[in-house]
C-alpha cells in the first residue's frame, strides 16, 4: 500500500517537473528584423513556420529607427533574443555588449571564408550569415543591347541614346555608391590600422574620374536613390547601378542585371561593399539553446532556398545552388567581386565627413586634395578620445556646498514670521497646483536634470566617465582649432541667430500684413481666404518640410520647373540654382520653409490680437485728421503689441530650436554650414559615434543662450514701456 | 475717397491676399499631386497636376495588413486608432493638469509662484534631443515603456507647460468680477471657478487641447523609439517606413501623409473660429 502511494507520489513530482520543465522551454522566443519589402517578410513567415520549438514573436521596425533602438532595449533587458541586422554593426554592437557569442548556432560547414570573416570581430564568430548583398549593374534591354565591358565605354553611349537619356544612374554623391570606383582606383574607405581613407592620390583620382563622367552628362549629379529609381524605371537612364532592392518597384520594365564593368583607366574591376545579412544573439538569447536552435534554423540551407524563391535574395550560404535565375546568378557573380564592409566601429565615423567631401568636390567647390584632407581631419576630430576622467570630489563638495547653503537659508526664511504667514495664505493655491508640481516634476524636469548631468561625462555609451567640465572646455575653444572654423560652436552660434532673426521679421512681416489685410472691413470671402492660408500650420511638418526639399531639388524640382516655364514664356534666361551647394542658396530653402510654416500662426495672433483694438479710439484718431498710415503706427501697432510681444518670444525660442525643417530640407548642406545648434547637437549624440554627453553639453549651452536672451528681452522689454511711457 | 480709389484698394488687397494663398497651398498641392500620380517619368514641372492619375496609392496605405497567427491584422485601423487614442490622452492630460494650475498662478498668490512660471518657461528652452535619453530610462523604471500610456507621459511633458501659459493668459483675460459676483451670491471659490470661469474659458481650452493634439499626433522620433511592436505603433511611424533608406517610395508616403493629415485638419477647422478667440485672449502670454 505504502509503495502504490510513493509510487504515485513519484509519479505526481516526475509530471510536476516535466509541466514546468516544458513551461520554462515554451517561454516564446523574441526576434527583431528590419525587412520592409513583402517579398522578405513572407519568406520570414514561411520559414518560421517551419521551426520546431517554442512560440516565436516577430517585430519588423522602420529601417531608420532599428539600430538606435536595438541598443537601449538590450540593455535594459527588453530587446529581442535574436535579431537580423547587417554584419557591419557588428564591431560597434560588440563595444555595445549586445551581441553575444553564436556558438553552435553556426552550422559546421556551408560558408565561405570571406563569409565567416565578415561576421567574425576579434577573432569570434558573432552571428551567423544568411544572405549577401551588394549593388550591381541594371541594364534596360530597351535602350542598350550589348554591355560594354567598361564604366567609360558605358559613359560613351551617351552620343548613341536618345536625348535626355543618361547613360548611367547611381547616387554619386553618396561614399557608398562612390565605393566601387574608389575601389578600382586601389583606394580604400577604411585603412588597416582604423584611420580614414579616403585621401591620398587614388582617392582624388576617383573624384577626378567621376566629375568628368558628370561634365559629360553621362551620369546626372544629384542623383538620391529614389531619383535612381525613377530616371532607370522611366527609361531616362540605361544603366543603374543598385542593388536587388530596385527590382520590387521596377514593374514591368524590361531589363537585366551583371556584375560591374572594370575601369579601363585603371583596367581594374568595380567591387562594391559586400553585406552580410545574418543572425545575431543579444548576450542573454546566446545562453538559451532553444534561441540558438532558431538561429541555426534561419540559417539552415532549406531557409535559404524559402528566401530564394519569395524573395529572391542572394544566400550566404556556398552549398545552396542559384539555380537558373539571371537576377539571382549577376548578384552572385559580383558576390565574388565585392570588398566586404568592415566592421570596426570607426567605419560609420567614415561616411559623413566623407559625403561632404565628396558632394563639394563633385558640386565643383573644392579641389579633390583639400576637400579630402578636410574630411580627414573631421573624421580625426569625431574619433579623437574622449577627455581624461576627473575627480568628481570637487563636484560633491560644491553640490554639497551648496545644498547645505540652500537649506541654511530656506530654514532661516521659514523662521521668520513673515514668511510662515505667506505660506499660510499659499495654502488654497497649493491644493490647485500640487499634482501638476508631481506631474511637472517626474516628467520634464526630471529628464532634464539628467540630460543636464549627462553634459559632465564622455566616452561610449555604456562605459561614460565623469569628465568634469571637459565637454564644455572642448566645444568653448572649438576643440582647438580656430574659432569661427567651419562646425565650429561660435560659427553654428552665429548662423543660429541669423537664422532666429531673418525668420522671426519674415514670420512677423507676413503674419501681420496678412492679419492686417484680413481685418480690413468690407472685405469679402474673409473665411475663405482664412481658411486656405492657415493651411501649412495645420499640416504636419515634417510632411511639408519634405515636400519643400524636393521642390528645391536642381534637376527636378519644382523651383527649376517655374524657372523653365519663365524662361519659355518671359524669354529670361535662368540658370536653374543647385540650392544646396551654396551656403546662401540652401540657408534662402531652409528660411522659404521655416517662414510657410510659421506665418499662420502670427497671422491668427495678429487677427485676435486686432479684435482687442477698440473702434472708438481708432475714430477719434479719424477725427483728429491722422490719416490711414498715421492711424496704423500711431494707434492699432502700439495697441497690439502686448499681445503680440509674447507670442514674438515664444515663436523665437521655436525657431531657435526648430530642429525638423534644418535636418530636412538642407541637412546641414553644404558641408554643415547651414547647421544650427540643435541639428548640431543631434548629430554629435546619433551620427558622430554616439557621443551624448557631448550633445549634451550643446543642449545645456543652448537651454543657457535661451535663458539669457529671453531675460534680456525682458529687460529690453520693460525699458522699452518706461520710455513709451514719456513718449506724446 | 472717391469709388474708383476704393476699387481700386479693394482689387490690391484681393491680388495679394490670392498671392499669399498661392504660396500657402503651392507645397501642399504638390503633395496632393505625387499622391495621385502613377509613376511618370520625372521632369521639372511648374505646375501640380497628377501625372497618370491613380488611386492605388491610397489604397495600398490604407490597406496595408499583416498576416498573424490569429488572422489578418487591418494595420492601418490599428495604427490610426493608437495615434487618435494617443493624441486624445495626451490633450486630456494635458488639459486636466493644466487647468487648475492655470487657474492658480492667474488668480492667486503664493509663495514660489514666480519660480514657479520661470523654471516652466525654461523647461521649453531644452532641446528634446537630450532629454529623450533620460526619459527612455524612466519610462523602463516604470515598466511603461512600449506602452500607450508611455508615449502620453512623454508628449504630456512638453503639452503640459504649454498648455499652462495658455490657459493662464486666458485665465487672466476674464474679468475678476464675474467670480466675485458669484462669490457674493454664496458660491465657494472652486464653484465660481467650475461654473463661472470655466465655461467663459471654454475656446480657449478647445484651442489648447489642439495644439496638444496636434503635437502628439504628428509626433514621430519618440514613437518609433519607445515602441516596439507594431499593434502599438503611431501612423507617423508608418509613414517613416516609405521613405526608408534604399527603397524610397514617395508617392505611398504622399498618399499616406494625406490621410494622416485629413483628421487633424478637419479638427483644425472644426475649431479655428476658437482659434482666433483662443489666442486672442490675451495672446500666448509667457
């Protein structure tokens, strides 16, 4: 009897352990990808479907907002288990700690050594491949029939196509499209020992060998990827240099891809950048076999024959045949021409002091030589180390300094009589504001403090050491360089305020002429005119922002198509304006957005500002014999300008900090000068190697700039209204 | 002023108001016209017209799904619903913080209401650019991260400050009397405040629950940032996703930023006969 009972207690503990054991293994297994097209999305869904193991959950994210966002979610313990991301961010993930070793997640055989390499960073493997990429050449077969063996023959069909054609389409201006030519010339982006590359006499050379393919017309200047797109798709261009992502919106045009042609001036091949696309393991998904089992699985050769088939994506794997796919076969065959990416962390440092470099030597601004020894000089300046770490005692003594000083007098105010009985009397206004004093408290000030401190500490995010005042020092002295350089604080200083000033007349300007005329008595369709001219306030800016960048686009835009249709029918002879190579033309776009967006909203002031304005004292001016300007400076100005000085501050501060229109419409072109403080800012914490404590310290300068012009505006202000005051 | 002089002034005026309405709606049409278009070839034009006029555009953003174990998702819908619940949360906090706290530093005085104004108008001189970080760490400490209630705490940071010197300005525009009157007639200082003042106060709060709409439904930095499932995301984010950085489609991201844009102005102009009255009450006093 006894044993029947341990028997089915034995038993009962066995099946206990085994519910939670399969508990513990169902726990679902968390993965972050980036595809955006339904091609790759539904190989994802196919493959998955096929995984044997716990409950997988996917999230695609925006392109754009992946990698900023992989790195906090990791590690604070929210991010994904695995995640598909490009081999190149490798180097920065591991500094990052959000990569974890792959381990047997990687399949023993199947990869090439160039493969392996890629996704190996100090001599650990950390991911596992799944497919490669690199652009190649797109041919319309409508247009061309024989491939010439050369980029310079490609350029020399430019007399045989029909006119308007280009023969060639790729972004020029863009260092990764450049690559390829950079690398036939036997330049590099990155050298060996992590420095900048991309000067020196072949770097200048493959400059040189692009502006005369441009001076030809054989390849068109401006050229992003979505005008790439639309010159190939719409036959304007013969060839297109891109990569498998430019098949999906292609439609139904008839074309083909190969591999680069050579450079017959160097008689090397183009190799472009070779991508790595595979699976990487947070640290914590890398100690779970059953997240290593899906990461095999993604890997496996039957995933890559899913991902092959839906969406035609060229696998990493050497074991897996192409089969009879042309598409397929060119980006495998330029597979073996490519350099791949490297992955050290100072190879992102690359790109922006090199598409500078590159626009202003392709724009015809700089010589090859300067321009490129100028990037190389950003790029030492962004990678330079970060200041020493110093001695945060001196900080807690004046911190405790301080709070100690503070309590003494708080204490001795509370003391005295007087203020007890304003406490007292304070009582009833408290109960109204003591939850917005918590609200206020815990979700702006709060921040704000620690993004103040955050200015005190330098180094990768992660590993920040307190450096004092360091950061400040660096900015205050232009990093010792000289101060009014180009990127310099004071010059971003200057153009800032110029930038306030000319948008605050203009809004001003406008706003109120146009609130002026609309008050006009008498005036018919009155609504009408009011509803259609607040329109760019109630559309969302960073819509209009964009719509205004591609109508300054110097090709295409729809600046230069009025500047045509002028020339047409005025018989003027306009040069179309490239709007971002200078610093005047691009700070006039960034202003010509900054003012649509903007006048509504002093035009509404304007307009409730004048319904304060009694008719009477405007009649009795009448009556007086002042005459309609004499009324307008004399009475309704003086009038509104209380209501109208507050707004004038507010919508100061705004433009002061207007961060979308500059980052969208000129991006800082050319070459950064049309930069402000916080697109400065901006760029130190998320393109320039993540350095937020020194963003930080641009915030808490400029948070300081504010504070001080708005003080002295109201000191202005006051002495302004005691001398209005004498005034007849 | 003889007649002719009036005709005259009245046809000047007319032409450069149509000037100032061209200038205004020029950028707007051109978005209207690439949402409508096919896929020409591009050529500079001067004019807004859709080329090859189409409306898949549209249809593919609205249509947009995904295929999950329990169904076919509308993500559109979904999307949409979250950005119109999130903006409406972030408006309602904004606006039931704001209004007491207005009412107090309009109506009485007390001891730090002056650093008080000060250090709220200073918090809008900091650039969100550094305070996003911070704010990524507190929202994990409270667990809200990837939440709704998430993004409202963040948008509910800046609308929040805002909202108060609106509602102040309009606060002090109306007369103290009207309380007092009330107070005479045996009203406590909080039911003249609730029955007299707020509805006085009334466009001027619609007007600053737009703003604070607005704000937060156009927002899309912080969105794609915070959030990190798709169920949860804001339309702005989907919208980020047509212009990605090898597969630009602007015609779908024209298209979508219409119908993203549609709701809010149809708010804007169901409310702009306020938006005059709103602002005019004093102005945005600082």
């Amino acid at each position: 009897m006894a044993a029947r009972w341990l028997r089915i207690g034995w038993l009962a503990l066995l099946g206990w352990l085994m519910v939670t054991g399969t508990a513990a293994a169902a726990e679902p297994i968390r993965l972050w990808h980036a595809y955006d097209s339904e091609g790759e999305q539904k190989a994802l869904t196919e493959i998955l479907e096929t995984f044997e193991g716990p409950q997988v959950i996917t999230l695609g994210l925006p392109f754009d907002a992946y990698a900023s966002k992989l790195a906090p979610a990791i590690s604070l313990g929210d991010g994904p288990d695995l995640y598909i991301d490009m081999h190149e961010r490798l180097g920065d993930y591991q500094r990052r700690g959000i990569v974890g070793p792959v381990g047997d997640a990687l399949p023993g055989h199947g990869f090439s050594p160039t493969v392996l390499s890629a996704v190996t960073v100090d001599g650990e493997v950390l991911g596992v491949p799944l497919s490669r990429k690199s652009v190649a050449l797109y041919v319309n077969t409508d247009l061309v029939d024989t491939v010439p063996p050369t980029l310079e023959g490609i350029a020399a069909l430019r007399e045989q196509l029909p006119e308007g054609v280009y023969p060639l389409a790729y972004e020029a201006m863009n260092p990764y499209a450049h690559a390829p030519i950079l690398h036939a010339f036997s330049g590099t982006m990155l050298t060996d020992n992590a420095d900048f590359g991309l000067v020196g006499p072949q770097a200048e050379a493959s400059l040189q060998f692009v502006l005369a393919l441009i001076e030809q017309g054989a390849v068109p200047a401006d050229a992003d990827g979505a005008l790439v797109k639309d010159l190939f798709r719409s036959g304007q261009a013969a060839f297109a240099i891109s990569g498998p992502w430019l098949a999906g919106s292609l439609g139904d045009l008839d074309y083909r891809v190969v591999p680069l042609p050579k450079v017959a001036k160097t008689g090397q091949p183009m190799r472009p950048y070779l991508t790595v696309e595979a699976v990487m393991l947070s640290p914590d998904g890398a100690k779970r076999p059953e997240v290593r089992a899906l990461a095999r699985h993604l890997a496996s050769a039957r995933a890559a024959r899913i991902r092959q088939r839906q969406a035609r994506t060229l696998t990493a794997r050497d074991d897996v045949v192409v089969g009879d796919d042309p598409f397929l076969q060119a980006f495998a065959a330029q597979a073996e021409q490519t350099v791949p990416m490297p992955t050290a962390p100072a190879m992102r440092a690359t790109w922006e002091p090199a598409r500078h470099a590159v626009r202003k030597v392709l724009r015809g601004q700089s010589e090859p030589g300067p321009a490129l020894r100028e990037a190389h000089r950003r790029f030492v300046d962004v990678m330079r180390p970060p200041p020493d770490p110093a001695d945060p005692w001196p900080a807690f003594a004046l911190l405790g300094a301080l709070s100690l000083w503070g309590a003494f007098v708080l204490v001795q105010r509370v003391r005295s009589q007087q203020l007890g009985r304003r406490l007292r009397a304070s009582m009833p206004a408290y109960a109204y504001v003591a939850h917005a004093v918590l609200a206020v408290g815990i979700i702006v000030i709060l921040p704000l403090l620690v993004g103040a401190a955050t200015s005190l500490f330098a180094g990768p995010a992660g590993e920040m050491r307190y450096v004092g005042l360091a950061n400040f020092v660096e900015i205050l002295t232009a990093r010792g360089g000289p101060l009014l350089a180009s990127g310099s604080f004071y010059l971003v200083l200057l153009v800032t305020i110029v930038w306030t000033l000319i948008n605050v007349t203009f809004h001003l300007g406008l706003g109120l002429s146009i609130g002026l005329l609309l008050a006009q008595p008498l005036l018919r369709m009155r609504a009408i005119y009011r509803v259609l001219l607040i329109i760019p306030w109630a559309v969302p800016n960073y819509v209009t922002a964009l719509a205004w960048k591609g109508m300054f686009h110097r090709q295409f835009g729809a600046v230069t198509g009025i500047i045509e249709a002028l020339n047409e029918h005025l018989g003027t002879s306009i040069e179309p304006i490239s709007w971002f190579a200078q610093f005047s033309t691009a700070f006039t776009a960034n202003v010509a957005t900054n003012v649509w967006l903007g006048f509504p909203f002093m035009m509404v002031v304007t307009i409730g500002a004048l319904t304060g304005v009694p008719k009477d004292v405007l009649e009795a001016a009448e009556v007086d014999g002042a005459n309609r300007w004499q009324r307008l400076w004399r009475v309704t100005l003086p009038m509104i300008r209380p209501s109208l000085m507050p707004a004038i501050t507010l919508g100061a501060i705004w433009t002061f900090n207007m961060f979308n229109v500059v980052f969208l419409v000129s991006g800082g072109d050319p070459d950064g000068t049309t930069d402000i403080l916080v697109s400065e800012a901006y760029r130190w914490a998320f393109t320039r190697e993540a350095q937020y404590g020194y963003a930080a310290a641009y915030a808490v300068l400029i948070f300081v700039l504010l504070l001080g012009g708005t003080r002295l505006l109201e000191l202005w202000k006051t002495s302004w209204a005691r001398a209005g005051r004498g005034d007849p | 002023m003889s007649i002719r002089r009036n005709r005259l002034e009245s046809f000047l005026i007319h032409a450069a108001l149509v000037v100032a309405v061209c200038f205004a709606l020029y950028p707007v049409l051109w978005v209207v016209s690439l949402a409508l278009s096919g896929t020409p070839a591009p050529e500079p034009r001067a004019i807004p017209i859709p080329q090859e006029p189409t409306l898949d555009h549209f249809v593919s953003v609205v249509g947009s799904t995904e295929e999950t174990p329990d169904g076919t998702l509308w993500l559109f819908g979904l999307q949409l619903f979250n950005s119109v619940v999130v903006a409406s949360a972030t408006a309602l906090a904004g606006i039931l913080i704001a209004i007491p706290t207005a009412y107090a530093l309009a109506r009485f005085n007390f001891v730090g209401k002056q650093t008080g104004i000060r250090s709220l108008l200073a918090t809008q001189m900091f650039p969100t650019v550094a305070s996003a970080i911070p704010l990524y760490l507190i929202l994990d400490a409270l667990g809200l991260l990837n939440s709704r209630t998430g993004l409202v705490l963040c948008y509910a940071s800046t609308s929040v400050p805002f909202a108060i010197f609106q509602l102040r300005a309009a606060f002090e525009a109306i007369p103290l009397d009207l309380e007092e009157a009330a107070m005479v007639d045996g009203a406590t200082r909080f039911e003249a405040f609730r029955k007299v003042v707020l509805p006085v106060a009334r466009p001027a709060i619609a007007v600053t629950a737009l703003f604070a709409f607005m704000s937060a439904y156009n927002e899309f930095i912080l969105a794609a940032t915070f959030l990190d499932d798709r169920t949860t995301f804001t339309l702005p984010v989907l919208l980020q996703k047509f212009i990605g950085e090898y597969n630009a489609q602007w015609e779908k991201f024209a298209a979508g930023a219409i119908v993203v844009s549609l709701p809010v102005m149809a708010l804007f102009y169901w409310l702009q006969r306020h938006l005059v009255a709103g602002l005019a009450s004093g102005g945005v006093k600082g």
